[in-house]
C-alpha cells in the first residue's frame, strides 16, 4: 500500500480548486459602459473590475433592420465603431460581454442604443451643421458651406441638403443644396431695420431624417467699400441727367430772353432817337470866315480899313454889290442873271426850310440891315 506525499497532495488541490472556480463561477462582466457619438464617429467605453484576469472582450453589433449581429474582440477597454455603423438611417444595439477562454463560462452582457435618424433611442447622435464662411454687407449677407456628404465622406448623405435661415425672430426661409452642387451658396437680403446692426442668425437642416441646427451672431458694420450699390448709382445718374437737362433749358430761356431784351432795347433805341430828332435845334455851323474873292480877284470887303470904325453900308450901295457879283460869276453861254436868281430862288424857296437855308440880307430900314434864313418874301 502506498502514501501519498505532502506535495503531491497540495497540488491536486489547487488544481482541483482552480477547476471548480473556474467552472461554477461566472466571470465578472464590464462595467460603466458608454458611447460617444458625434458626426459619424462613434467609440464605444468601458471599466472592468478585474483587470488582473486580462479577459477579452466581445462587442456585438446589431441593427434594427438586420437580426445578424456583428461581433468585434479585442483585449482594449473601448472600441471605435464607427465603421460598422455607417447607415445613418438606422438604429444600432450594441452590447459587450468579458471572456476568460473557451472553457469559462463568459460575463454577462452590457448593452446600450443609439441612432442618428428618426427612431426612438436611448442616445440619441447628433451631426453639425457643416461650417459656415459668412460674408456680412451693409445690406446683405452671404453664406457658404460644403455639402454634408462632401465633409463626412457618408454615402448614404448623396441626398438634397434642405436647411432654413431664420433671423429677425420673424424672417425665415427655406434653401436646397443638390448633392452635385457640393458647395451650397445663398444670399440674404437684410430689412431696413438691421442696416448697421447686430442679429442672430439660426440655421437648421436636415438630410435624410437627420437634423442639424446651429446659430451664428452676424453684424452689419456698415457699406463694404469693394460693394456696388447699383440701385443707388443708377438713381444718382437718372438724377443728374434730369438736372442738367432742367439746367441746359433753363440756360436756353435765359439766354433767349436775354437776346429778346437786346433786341427790344435796340429797336426802343432807334425810335426813341427818331422821336427826339424832331425836337432837337440844330444850330448853325459857325465856319471859319475867310477872305472872300470875287471871280475877278476883286476883294468884296476892304480889308485895309480899320474894322473897330463902324461902316455905313448903304442899301444901294449893297443891292449894287450883290448884283455886280452875280455879274462876275456869270459864265459864257449861261443864263441871264435875273433867270439865274428867280430860279434859284424858287429852287430855295421850295427845297429849303428854316435855317436849312442860305443866308440873305434883309433891310429893315434905310440904315438898318440884317441877316435872315429861309426863302425870301418877295
């Protein structure tokens, strides 16, 4: 009969205790499970008690419109599930569980839900509205991003992008953005009221079930000095052209009545003048007195005689003189002279008036004799 040693027995009984531990013990699950979901990145988390252990870890994947989960190990503590959940239509059941090897009996599992879209979730994910470049006028703001689809690189988002603008509490439209388009753009007109001001601008879209909002504080600090105002050019030119045509007229009337007035003021001239040449007294020419000659060189006045003694000119004496000097100017082959001085006369006596006519002696009395103008009295 043999004896069983001491060692020997020592070891039977750790073996048989680790085998019976491993056997009717379960293994501890993970704990604080938890998930973070934000445009399309999703990472799962999770502690687990007894990390001396080293478990692995089994994370399964399941939607609400497929019942074959997918199953993920790894020995980390979390896990990026981001590849397997690219429907972002769909809900998503994940659920993690601890396994010690392929003879233990694995933990329990811990589980949580999730979705992006439309259906009832315990978490519910959140995309962000893509990234706004806003162009602030004095009058208007413009407003441009890349289309979801462009920034995630999700297939599922080929779809139109709707979003609205809302501002002023009060104005608010709706905008589409075409998946071909990649670039959406679009242009806000600003009311009177805002000119120069600060406001608060909400955006809000949606693609495929999923909705996305943000808001944004936009200021109008007055013109952009590269913006045209073309409403306000045009009425400025229309303006000036008004005025330089009322300016171009009014000169034109001016200038019209100007001339008119000359014109009136000239003619008022030459009758005024005509009318007073009816009144004015010309008076005599005084020429210059000269020796006189008689034709035969005869001098008619004594020039010798001293002319402060007064002469006694006798009215014979004078009728013979003007007779003889008549005589002297007769030229051959003329008329008589009585002709002569009647048709002289006569012509003078019809062509002249006033003092429009020569001069001639005229006595009135034996010593007393003048000069006279006009026609003779015969």
């Amino acid at each position: 009969m043999f004896q069983l040693t001491r060692p020997s027995f020592r070891v039977v009984l750790s073996l048989v205790y680790s085998v019976i531990t491993r056997v009717l013990c379960s293994v501890p699950p993970p704990a604080n499970l938890s998930l973070n979901c934000h445009n399309f990145k999703n990472v799962l988390y999770w502690n687990y008690s007894e990390p001396s252990l080293q478990p692995t870890f089994n994370v399964s994947v399941r939607t609400y419109e497929r019942s074959t989960p997918l199953s993920v190990r790894t020995s980390e503590h979390y896990l990026d599930i981001s590849s397997y959940t690219q429907d972002v239509e769909d809900a998503y059941f994940v659920s993690v569980m601890a396994e010690l090897n392929e003879s233990a009996k694995p933990s329990s599992r811990v589980f949580t839900q999730f979705t992006y879209g439309e259906f009832p979730s315990r978490i519910k994910c959140l995309m962000d509205f893509p990234p706004l470049n806003i162009s602030v006028r004095s009058r208007t703001f413009e407003i441009e991003f890349y289309h979801p689809s462009y920034i995630y690189g999700i297939e599922r988002l080929n779809d139109t992008f709707t979003y609205t603008v809302e501002y002023n509490e009060i104005e608010s439209t709706t905008y589409s953005c075409f998946v071909n388009d990649w670039i959406c753009t679009e242009k806000m007109h600003l009311p009177e009221s805002l000119y120069g001001s600060c406001m608060t601008v909400h955006f809000g879209g949606s693609i495929k079930g999923l909705y996305t909002k943000t808001s944004r504080n936009v200021c109008s600090d007055g013109l952009d000095p590269d913006e045209k105002d073309w409403a306000t050019l045009i009425t400025a030119l229309v303006c000036s052209g008004i005025v330089l045509v009322l300016v171009i007229l009014l000169g034109g009337l001016l200038y019209k009545k100007l001339t008119h007035i000359k014109s009136q003021s000239s003619v008022f001239s030459k009758l005024l003048s005509m009318v007073k040449s009816d009144h004015v007294v010309i008076e005599p020419e005084n020429p210059p007195l000269s020796e006189v000659m008689s034709v035969s060189n005869t001098p008619l006045l004594d020039t010798s005689e001293d002319l402060s003694s007064p002469t006694i000119i006798s009215p014979t004496s004078m009728t013979h003189g003007l007779i003889d000097s008549h005589l002297d100017m007769e030229a051959p082959g003329s008329q008589e002279p009585e002709d002569v001085m009647e048709e002289a006369d006569s012509e003078d006596a019809q062509s002249c008036t006033g003092y429009d006519c020569g001069k001639f002696p005229v006595i009135m009395s034996p010593e007393d004799t003048v000069d006279a103008y006009g026609p003779r009295q015969n």
